[in-house]
C-alpha cells in the first residue's frame, strides 16, 4: 500500500524485532516521523529504522513491566515532536512456560509479568494518548497489534496467560473506539495469525514444530510481518474512519469468523 504520512507522529512499541520492527520501517518509508520503542534490542530498533531521513525517527527505550518506565516513556516520546498523532500498540511478551500443567509458582510469575506487559502498559498508554487528544481537542489513531488468540484461544497451552492478556487490551482498544468516535479518535485492533516471528517460531516448537503449523495453514505458509504493517500504515492515514472498533483478521483464510 502507498499512503503518504507526511506530518504525522506515530509511535511503533516493540520496534526491535517482527511486527514492531516491520511497522518502524513501514511507517518511515510512508514518510511518519516515527518514535520507536525498544526494550533491550537496540540494535534491532536501529535497524528496524535504517531507512529514516535525519530527524525523521528517534528511539526511546523502557521495560514496559515497569510502569514509571512506561509513564517515563510517554512523556518523553511526547516531547519529541510535541505532538503525538498515531500509537502503533505491538510489544507484548509469549512466554513458553506457565501453563495449567507447570508450577503455580512459574504460573503466577508468567501470568503477573503477561497482564504488565501486554494489558497494563499498552492500556497506560492508551490512556495517555487518548487523554491528550482530549486535551488537544484534535483526533487520533490507535492501532492495536492483536492475535487470533483473543477469540479462538492458543493451541499452545503454556500460552494461557497471553491468550488471556491479548483478549484484554483488545476489549480496552474498542472501547476506545465506542467512546470517543465523536472526538475523531479511532482505535483498530489488527488480529494476525501465525505470523513469521521469533515468537510464533518458539511457539510452534511446542504444538508439533514448524512443518505441521505450516501445513495447518490453507494458503501453506505464514503471514510475513510486511503484510501486517501495511496495513498499520492503511489505518494510520486517519482515511478508514468508519472501520474504527473493528478487529481486522490477517491469517490467510486460517481462521474465519
């Protein structure tokens, strides 16, 4: 898709690596400023942002399993270019551990650190973007990085706790969208599938490897993270006002509603 973004300022969380990084790259090349979010991987974010002209991208790091951090992050990611038009939700974290079957221990710790992770820190910034808006008396857009997950639930049961915490920031991303359509602020959810990532690789590793998820598949293959940021770009363009509040499937006909 070509759409030129041009003054806008959006922010890509989790730009180090897969959707995120794809995302960065994808909103740079469409002409955004773009503030790139990274928690350890710097060098993934750089690269993920290679392709910017000088001032186009800056990059801005925090645990996002520590709140001040995320507060921290907001408020400097803010200051950049003083105004923020486009929050791209994408970090989130699958742990491989923690399912009914492991120790309540391992459970409680995969669980605390999902819900902060995934829930708590997009839903914080959610806030954040939403309230300044508000404040602006301008719109906006949200673009949240979902997962079929959220309605079908995860083949992977130590992926409990990211099933769960997925459907959750998604039911806060629409609601979102219900209340403050009047305002211009829009909110999308974009649901992938299995999508070419580290994380999805290590998560096939525990349902039957690689070859049987592919196989799985009706198109044979999985969904390259390019696809997906195109489609962020799409919606940041502010033109689909009217698909605000939907969840946009991306699964290759892997899974249909």
């Amino acid at each position: 898709m070509s759409h030129n973004l041009q003054g806008k300022t959006v922010v890509v969380t989790g730009a180090s690596k897969g959707i995120g990084a794809a995302t960065a790259s994808a909103m740079v090349a469409a002409g955004a400023t773009v503030i790139a979010h990274y928690g350890g991987d710097r060098a993934g974010a750089e690269a993920a942002l290679a392709g910017a002209k000088s001032g186009q991208a800056h990059l801005v790091q925090a645990d996002f399993s520590d709140m001040q951090q995320v507060d921290r992050f907001w408020s400097d990611a803010a200051a950049i270019d003083g105004k923020i038009d486009v929050l791209v939700n994408n970090a989130g974290i699958m742990r491989q551990s923690g399912g009914i079957a492991d120790p309540i221990e391992e459970w409680d710790r995969v669980w605390q650190e999902a819900m902060a992770v995934n829930v708590h820190a997009p839903a914080r910034l959610l806030r954040f973007a939403v309230q300044s808006w508000l404040d602006a008396g301008c719109g906006g857009s949200i673009v949240g990085i979902g997962s079929w997950v959220s309605t079908r639930g995860s083949s992977n049961p130590g992926a409990i706790a990211y099933a769960a915490s997925k459907a959750a920031i998604a039911a806060a991303t629409k609601t979102v969208a219900r209340n403050h359509a009047a305002q211009g602020i829009l909110a999308y959810v974009i649901s992938p599938g299995v999508v070419r990532t580290r994380m999805s690789e290590e998560s096939a590793a525990r349902t039957g490897g690689e070859a049987a998820v592919t196989a799985s598949l009706p198109m044979g293959e999985w969904v390259p993270p390019e696809e997906i940021a195109d489609l962020a770009v799409y919606l940041a363009h502010g033109n689909a006002r009217h698909l605000t509040g939907s969840t946009i499937d991306i699964n290759g006909a892997a899974y249909i509603r």
